[in-house]
C-alpha cells in the first residue's frame, strides 16, 4: 500500500497501527532501502512503514510486502514529526519503532525469537519503552566502498564505548537510571560531529500514551521512557547496527577528504549476530534468556 502524504496515512492507514510491533524506516537516501527493509521484515513486525521522498523509487519486488508513506524526509524535524503524529494515533497497546535506511535493529536471540516475543517479555516487567545503542558499522576498504557501505565486509569497534550521567535539564541534577553514551565513528571523528549529535543512545522501541513526544535527541518528554532499566533489576536492551554515520562522514563535504580509513586497532569484522553484540557488551538479555 502507498499513501501521498503523512496527512494521506493518518486519514486512510491507522488500521495498520492496530497489531504491532509497527517498524518505520525513515530513508534520508537510496543506500540499502532493500536489505533495510528486508532485515526488519525478517525480525517479525507486524507492520514495516517506508517513509521516502518522492523522488525515489520504490523497489518493485518490496512494494507488496510493506507500506509506503511519501514524506519529505530530509526537512528538518522530519522523523520526529512523523513519529509523533503516528504515536498519537496508534493504540497504547501497540509497540512502535523507528530507524533510517541502513541501520539494522538486533536483539538478544533474534535470529530465533521474534521481536514481538522479545516486546511481549519486555512489557511483562512493566516496561513502555526499550534503549537502543546505535552501533556504528563501516566498511574496512574506502577505495572499493568509498561510501563507507559494505554489507558483506563491514566492520565495527569493539572498544571505545563509555557513558556519562545525564542531567536534568533545568536543575542540573544527574537523572536516576539515564546515561547519556557515547563511542563509534562519533567518538573516534568527533570534531566532524555536532556535540549534540555525539551520543548512540536511542529510544527506538515505545508504547505510546497521551501526551509523548519524541524529541529530536531521540528521547522522549516523559523521562521515565529515557531510562535504561527499572528500579529493580537490568532489563533488555537492543542494538542498531548502522551505517549512516560512516557515510555521512564520507559524503559530506566538510568531512570526506580528511577520512582516508575507519579501520583501527579495535576493528573487528562485524559478525550480524546477536551474540557477538551481547559479547562486546553492546546490548543485555537482562532476565531473559
């Protein structure tokens, strides 16, 4: 199904919304639509929405098996609006989540469990919300992939991740199980990074409510959504393995001549399983197992 315009969906497609998990897939390119979209079909979302421009194509042998939804997705603000519109209309049952093309979601188990299976277990400890850290991938040969994309030989880091204490905004106090993360390409090729724009923290799977807003540091307004556990013990986190930093630092202008390599003395091949995330320390099973 194909909808015009996000004003299009929102009067014709929230039946979509009624069974999650409901994935949507906001494509800023044309770099790996497919095996993005594919990926997430594979996780087991009831639902996977491609929200794109106009102005590219839609892959004939994908069109039948997800939604379609055309939006200018390069405007500012775009994903955020976008998620917040379809939040405030999908049922507070229904889990949502959100990435761009060429990033990949993994769970602990997912290449045996399904994602609503995972989100079924989540919601029993009492959960409305799962932190994702956003993984950073790249292609260990810039002369072959000079866009630094290679599904076949990625590679990733498998030190260089820390965390800091979140702050309140407005008294300046550090927040109770918030932590703000950082590592990847955004660590190693920071002065090419926003300072805001450093973190690979992500709240990219929620339930929604009356009232939540997703802000554009992919937190949200009700802060106990930007926790990474409950009070009483870890729970499940996930990972977005991700190319759109490595090629974001090589196709913009004020970066691309000063990266000749990603590749460091803490590269590793990038396996695309669960496992080797959960063995890096990259996301937790928490109490499931």
């Amino acid at each position: 199904m194909i909808f015009s315009s996000l004003r299009d969906f929102l009067n014709r497609g929230t039946a979509l919304l009624a069974k999650g998990p409901v994935a949507m897939i906001f494509c800023e390119d044309t770099v790996e639509i497919n095996s993005t979209v594919q990926h997430h079909l594979g996780l087991g979302f009831a639902s996977v929405i491609v929200i794109l421009p106009d102005a590219f194509e839609i892959p004939g042998r994908l069109e039948g098996e997800a939604t379609w939804l055309r939006h200018n997705t390069t405007a500012a603000g775009a994903l955020e609006q976008v998620v917040n519109a379809i939040a405030a209309v999908a049922p507070p049952a229904t889990w949502l989540y959100y990435c761009y093309n060429a990033e990949y979601l993994f769970f602990p188990f997912c290449e045996n469990r399904s994602v609503g299976e995972m989100l079924a277990f989540h919601a029993e400890e009492r959960r409305d919300a799962m932190l994702a850290y956003v993984i950073d991938i790249y292609s260990g040969d810039l002369d072959r992939f000079p866009d630094a994309v290679d599904p076949k030989g990625a590679m990733l880091d498998r030190s260089g991740y820390y965390a800091l204490g979140r702050k309140d905004r407005e008294t300046g106090q550090e927040r109770e199980r918030q932590l703000d993360f950082f590592g990847g390409l955004r660590w190693r090729f920071e002065e090419h990074v926003p300072k805001h724009r450093r973190k690979i923290d992500r709240i990219a799977l929620f339930r929604p409510q009356a009232g939540l807003m997703l802000r554009d540091d992919h937190t949200f307004n009700v802060e106990e959504y930007n926790t990474y556990a409950c009070p009483w013990h870890h729970n499940i986190t996930s990972a977005i393995v991700s190319f759109r930093t490595a090629k974001a630092l090589r196709t913009n202008p004020g970066s691309r001549y000063d990266v000749h390599s990603f590749v460091w003395h803490s590269s590793v091949p990038f396996e695309w399983h669960s496992q080797q995330l959960m063995d890096l320390g990259l996301m937790e099973p928490g109490q499931w197992f």
